[in-house]
C-alpha cells in the first residue's frame, strides 16, 4: 500500500513539474524593427501578411502594427520586460 502512494505522488509530482514547464516555456519575445524608420517594436507573435508584410500587435501600445519590412530577432524575456514595462 505504501509503495502505491509513493508511485502515485511521484507521478503526480512529475506531471506538475511537467506541466509548470511546458507553461513557462510557451511564450517567445520578439523585437521587430522597421529599418526605413529604425523605429523597434516588441511584441509575443507575429505574422508574415499578403505581400510579405509583417503584422503584430506592439506590446507597448496595443496597437496594431503592420510593417512592409521588418528585421524580427528573437529576444529574451527579460530584454521584453525591460523595454515595454510588462512583467
């Protein structure tokens, strides 16, 4: 009985800690550059439009941002907290 327990909080330890990962782990930061302007943006998706437009909503404004070129680098969450004051 006492082995069966243990098994059981063991897997039920396991899948939390799995779970905690996999929801941590979702969430990919972005800072996107409009080169014709220098202007940045920072924001958790994007989208590649019709005509080669990218498309995203600006983490700083809510706005909607629709660029015709775009430089995308992939950033830390850190570096995302630091520039639109999100936690």
């Amino acid at each position: 009985m006492r082995d069966e327990i243990h098994l059981t909080r063991t897997a039920a330890l396991v899948a939390m800690l799995g779970l905690a990962v996999m929801t941590n782990g979702c969430t990919s930061y972005y800072a996107v550059t409009d080169p014709k302007t220098g202007k940045q943006y920072y924001t958790t998706e994007w989208q590649t439009a019709r005509g080669g437009t990218t498309r995203f909503v600006d983490a700083r404004s809510g706005a909607i941002v629709t660029i015709q070129e775009s430089k995308i680098r992939e950033i830390n969450e850190k570096e995302f907290q630091q520039n639109t004051g999100k936690n």
